[in-house]
C-alpha cells in the first residue's frame, strides 16, 4: 500500500475525505481485510483523539491574569529604577571623587606680597635627578623629585650655588622671583626647573645672598642663600625677618639627603 | 476561530487597538473571548489543568507585554495560538523534565480523581479508557513539535484548516498535507500498541 493510498485512508476514516474518495475506499476495504484492519484502527484513532477533547473547565479568573500582567510589569520596573538609581549615584560618586582627587587645590595658602615665606616641611626628598644642563632662562628641567620624600612637602626650595630656581622661560634669574615660591609648591613625586651651576657659571650672575631687607617683601628672595659653588640643595623650611630679626625661617642644607646626576 | 460570539459588537482587532491604547478592559475582554481556546490547546500539550492554566496565563502576559508587535495581516487568534504553541512546548519540556516518581504519583492521583468522580462508571471501564487516552496523549507528546501542534490544532481542538494554515504560515492544501503527515507518524507511533489492540478488539466487528 503506498502512502498516498493510506493518506486517503486517513482522510476518510478521519471523515474529511470527498464523496468520490468515499466510494473508492469502501470498495477497497469491502475487497481487501488487511486494509479493513488499517482502516479500523483509523477510525479507532479518531475516537480516541475525540476522547481527549474532554477536558476539564479553565478555572483562570481574570482578576489572577491581570495580577500576573501587573506583577510581570512591576519587579521590572522596581528592578530597572533601583539599579539606575544605584548605578547613577555610584557613578557620580566615584565621579566626584576622582574630580576631587585630581583637581583639589593644595593645602597651601597662596603667598602675598610682603608675607614671609613658610617655604618648607621638616620632610625633605630622597632623591632629586639634574637631568638637563640647560639655562635655567629657557625654562627646561634639570630637577626631578623621583622619590616619595618622607611625608608630603609643602614647599620645595631648591637652590644651586649660582643661582636658584625659576619657572619662568623669560625671566631672567638674576634674583630668584616670585616664582619660585610657586615652584616649591610641590607634591611629590614632582619636578622643579633649575639651573645648573655648569651652565651658569661662565655668565656674570649675581651672587646670591641671603636676603636684604629690601627683598624682604619678596618672599621668593628670602631663599636665594647660596654663595659657593656646591652641589648643593637649600631647602629654606623658615626665615628670619630681616627687620626685626624675628626668627620665622630656617634654612636647612639637604645636600647630603639629596643626589645629583647628570 | 470559534471563539467570538456572534453578536458581539468590537472585532478581536478593535480591542487589540484599545488595549494597546492604555484601555486594560479591554485586554480583559479579548482575555475573557480567547482563554479556552488557549486553555484547550495548553492543555492538551501539558495535561494537568495547573499546567495548563500557568500557559494561558504566561500566554496572555506575553501577549499584553507584546501587543505592539502584534500586526493586524494575521488573526489575533493566530497571533496567539503561536504564542501559545511556543510556551507550551517550553513547558511541556519542562514537565518532562520531571522525575518518573513524580509523573508515577501525579498519574495514580489522577486515576484515583477520575475514578471517584463519576460514580455511575465502571471503574474498570473507566481505568482502560484512561489508560488509553494517556497512551495516545503520551504518544502525541512523543511526537515531533511540528506534527504534535497540527494534531492538537485539528484533532483535538477542531480547528479549521484555513485557520491551521494561517497558524503555520502556509496554504490550506499545504496544512491539510501536514495533518495527514502528522496523523500517519501518530499511527506509527500507536502502531506497535494501541494499534494492535484496537484491531485485535474490532475484529470481529468487521
């Protein structure tokens, strides 16, 4: 029997065949027992897949469907407003803790004319490199704090024998500036410019002294102290008023905490 | 489908529209017209009427959750009789994934059930009856998922085969070629057991 036969079979044991198709499989089955057998257990399925149709009456009230609707929609919105609340106020705090980080103004007052100099912590640096030999007019850097000194200096002075300290390209380092107070506001690790004393030594540069009382109201000036050739860093921690001779400065020699190379 | 009264004065697409405007009532309505279609064909694949009301359930949640992917080209009842044959496979893998012992006990409660609730049956009578729906269903839920959803939606939910073949995204001659192809893998599949004893017992009948 091929399959186009039992599918004719099928369709009308299942009633869903045409009137011909009818008449062809009675005459088949009336001639044939084996397809009488095929038939019946045809018919046999179709009376037992109509036995299954029987089913017990849907009890889901409408009232358990809309709780469910509502429940599906409401975790996720609880969930996706609690996250981006958490994300967003996450985000923003390590935001802001990075700005803070990165952009805190120094502890360090700024420095006003006529204010004598707080120039130094009583911590110095472990190490500071010369790594350039440039004019110190050119403004390049020639010292690098490299190390972490021991606790946070709050103002770094450094100062060669000739000359000390300037960050400013056009200013001609004759008299250590303004600037250099800047300059020694310095976290480590940090750099500073300087001028080499080789550089400088051929040049007629002014001995730098301790300060005068006209310079007094330069607080730059008041730690320009070096007069002899030396490898050598003054970190100036205080000052003496040069007017009344009240101890507020204290130099400090660190040549021997300090290592020049290059 | 059979579904919608006659007199009943908004389409199945006229509510789709105001439920998709914010109006819940009538979500509920299109509830209310379509559940036994889905609770029938549900319950069907996953006979335990918990099971099967989870599927109605999950089936209408789906729909609600999805009514603006619903296009108006296909029936609504089309539309959801896919949702449904999806989450019903899904669940009838699930259930099937539970132990022998449990499908054991829940089949014996089940008998014991129907045994206890008509009372003017022949216990006997009753427990072969029973025993062969569950071979024929198991055998249906044996079967491949295409064929297995062809049979539920000609055999045992009656639908038309225009309907059937919107369900499938075919002709009416293409879905009529899958139901007798599914039928025939159904009767190969009973062959070997209910078939024999169904001709063994109507043979001298003929």
């Amino acid at each position: 029997m091929t399959d186009k036969q039992i599918d004719l079979m099928t369709a009308v044991a299942f009633e869903e065949g045409t009137y011909g198709e009818d008449i062809e499989i009675e005459a088949a089955l009336a001639e044939d027992p084996e397809l009488r057998a095929m038939f019946h257990e045809l018919k046999g399925l179709k009376s037992d897949l109509a036995s299954l149709r029987d089913i017990p009456e849907c009890q889901l009230s409408k009232e358990r469907m809309r709780n469910a609707i509502f429940a599906a929609k409401a975790p996720k919105a609880r969930f996706s407003i609690f996250n981006w609340a958490i994300a967003g106020v996450a985000a923003a705090s390590m935001l802001f803790a990075m700005i803070s980080l990165r952009f805190a103004p120094e502890a360090i007052p700024d420095i006003e004319d006529g204010t004598p100099v707080a120039v130094a912590q009583a911590s110095v640096p472990e190490k500071v490199d010369t790594v350039a030999t440039t004019p110190v007019n050119e403004g390049k850097l020639i010292a690098q704090v490299t190390e972490e000194p021991r606790g946070l200096v709050s103002k770094l002075v450094l100062a060669t024998p000739r000359r000390a300290f300037s960050t400013d390209e056009a200013e001609t380092p004759k008299v250590p500036s303004r600037k250099m107070a800047s300059v020694a506001r310095l976290a480590p690790p940090a750099t500073v410019l300087a001028a080499p004393p080789a550089v400088l030594a051929a040049a007629a540069v002014p001995e730098l002294s301790t300060p005068t009382a006209g310079e007094s109201n330069d607080p730059a000036a008041t730690f320009a102290s070096l007069s002899e050739p030396a490898d050598e860093v003054i970190l100036v921690s205080d000052l003496n008023d040069p007017d009344t001779g009240a101890a507020i400065a204290v130099e400090e020699s660190v040549s021997s905490g300090i290592e020049f190379s290059g | 489908m059979r579904e919608q009264p006659l007199f009943e004065r908004d389409s199945d697409e006229d509510l789709v529209q105001r439920a998709r405007g914010g109006d819940f009532d009538a979500f509920e309505r299109l509830f209310e017209r379509h559940r036994n279609l889905v609770y029938r064909f549900a319950y069907q694949v996953v006979p335990r009427r918990d099971d099967a009301e989870d599927i109605v359930q999950d089936v209408f949640v789906k729909a609600y959750q999805n009514l603006h992917r619903y296009r108006d080209e296909a029936k609504f009842t089309t539309w959801l009789l896919r949702i449904t044959t999806n989450l019903s496979t899904d669940r009838l893998r699930m259930t099937q994934r539970r132990s022998a012992l449990e499908q054991q006990e829940a089949k014996g409660a089940l008998e014991w059930m129907l045994i206890g609730s008509n009372s003017t049956e022949n216990p006997v009578e009753a427990l072969e009856r029973d025993r062969r729906a569950n071979m024929v269903r198991e055998a249906i839920n044996a079967l491949p998922e295409h064929h297995r959803n062809v049979i539920i939606m000609r055999d045992l939910q009656e639908l038309e085969y225009s309907d059937i073949a919107e369900v499938l995204k075919t002709t009416v001659g293409g879905a009529k070629l899958r139901v007798l192809r599914a039928r025939r893998a159904l009767r190969d599949q009973l062959s070997p057991t209910l078939g024999q004893a169904i001709v063994e017992a109507r043979e001298g009948v003929i």
